[in-house]
C-alpha cells in the first residue's frame, strides 16, 4: 500500500486537471478543425487551414498583445522588485502588513478595479481634470484609448503576481551571506549583483510566467481602456466565441495563443539558464 501512497496523494489533483483541463482542451482542439455555424451545426471535416487562415488574418493582434504583454512584464519587474526588496529586508516586523497590502486589491473584482481606473484616466476625470485646469496639460490630451492605458491597467492588475515570488525568493536570502561578501570588502552593488540578485532570480522566473501568459492573453484591460487601435488577440477571441458565435476560429486562436506562448516560455527558459536558476534555488 505504500508504494502507491504517492500516486494517491496525487490522484485527486491529476483527475481534476484531466476533466477541466485536458478533456476540455481535446474538445476545442476537435472544434477548431470543424466547419458549420450554430443554425445548421458544426461538421468535423479536419480543416487545418483555418489555422493559417487566422493567423494571417489576425497577426497584428497576435504582435500587440505579445509587444503589450513584455512591455507591462518589464515594468512590472521594475515596479516590483525593490519593493519586494524592501519588504524581505527592511519589513521587520510589519512584513505581513506589507503583503496584506500588496494583496489588497484582490478584494476587489477584476473588473471592477480596471473600471476604476477608467474613471481615473477619464479626460475630466480626477487625475486630468485638475491638470487641465491649471494648464499643466493640453484641453484635449487624453489617455484612455491608448497604449499606455492599456500597459498601464495590466501592469496594475497584475503587479501583485511579480511581487510575491521575488518576495518569497528574496526572503529565503540568508543576510549572512550578503554580510560575509561585505566583510570580502564587496561594496554594496558587488554584493547585490553577485549574490542578492543570482539568488533572487528563481523569483523572477515565476514572476515573469505568472504576469506574462495571462498579460498576453488579457482582453478586459484593452476592452475597457483602450479603444480599437489596442485591440489584442484576446478580444478577437472573445468576440469570435460570445459575439459572432465562429467557434472553429475561435478555438484556433486560442490554440495558435497557446503555441506561440509555449515557444516563448521555452525560449526565456534556455536564455535565462532554468539550470542557473534551479541551482539557485537549492542553494
């Protein structure tokens, strides 16, 4: 019996994965070669050219949410690495007052906190308005249905995904260590660039997989503060699913998504060096 205690631990999470993970994906996979429409029904007829179809058809919103997606992860990591830093090393006591404020906004609805930054972006909302009345800005600058709107509400939304693994990573940092570089006559940056930091970096690998992939793959920032210019690969696929009811095309995009990010996960995984980074991590 013990020799399949490991198996049965595992089992409930495998079976969970496989009816709302695996099956639900062999399912799209099945629609996104199919042709029909929802009156007359859909008809498995293994049309894989709707794949190349798609992508020539929709490869600027591919390009957008990619470009918007790394942009938002690298200021993320900018925002969000000193005060991680902050928090592990000079939080004290209050650490977990700091956290419960980092994690404070998931109180609120997704949605609801990127409304509120439509409101707060607003060309006469509480942020431009006064700027506008004492002349600081132009009468007709705008920043809703722009990049930097979008940018801006998914680095917000998600921000909170990039501090907590370089927290936990930072805080397993034994200060011992940094003190012995020091007392090697290190200076400060030597010591947080050849030890701090290579520490650290297991941290922002999961930070840059848990902001990047659903970053890419967001529609409600675009939808909600960026306008038509901005659209990214997920409103297509939104629209095509709830909207025009194109399911086969729908579920190749989402396919197609789901490859290109893969190939980028992987790519980032050999530059970065996961060996490195696993090493690290043990250390």
């Amino acid at each position: 019996m013990k020799r399949f205690a490991p198996y049965l631990l595992i089992l409930p999470g495998g079976l969970w994965l496989a009816i709302f993970l695996v099956v639900p994906m062999v399912f799209m996979a099945s629609v996104s070669t199919q042709e029909g429409d929802v009156v007359n029904g859909f008809v498995q007829t293994f049309n894989l050219s709707i794949y190349g179809d798609v992508l020539s058809q929709y490869g600027t919103q591919f390009l957008r949410s990619a470009g918007y997606g790394l942009v938002a992860t690298v200021v993320s990591i900018v925002l969000a690495y000193p005060m991680a830093y902050w928090i592990a090393f000079r939080g004290g006591s209050r650490k977990s007052t700091y956290l419960l404020l980092v994690l404070l906004p998931f109180f609120v609805s997704f949605v609801l906190r990127t409304v509120s930054w439509k409101f707060l972006l607003a060309d006469n909302g509480l942020l431009l308005s006064p700027l506008k009345s004492l002349g600081l800005v132009p009468a007709d600058f705008h920043v809703l249905q722009t990049t930097v709107a979008v940018i801006g509400g998914l680095v917000y939304n998600y921000l909170p995904f990039m501090i907590l693994p370089i927290y936990v990573a930072l805080e397993r940092v034994d200060p011992r260590v940094v003190e012995a570089a020091q007392d090697l006559y290190a200076a400060r940056r030597q010591a947080f660039t050849k030890v701090v930091l290579p520490l650290s970096l297991p941290g922002v690998f999961a930070g840059v997989l848990m902001t990047f992939v659903p970053m890419t793959a967001d529609y409600v920032n675009a939808e909600i503060l960026g306008g038509p210019a901005n659209t990214m690969i997920g409103n297509i696929i939104q629209s095509r699913f709830l909207v025009n009811n194109d399911y086969p095309s729908a579920a190749a995009l989402s396919f197609a998504l789901m490859a290109a990010m893969l190939i980028g996960i992987f790519a980032y995984a050999r530059a970065l060096g996961t060996e490195n980074v696993l090493e690290a991590a043990a250390r």
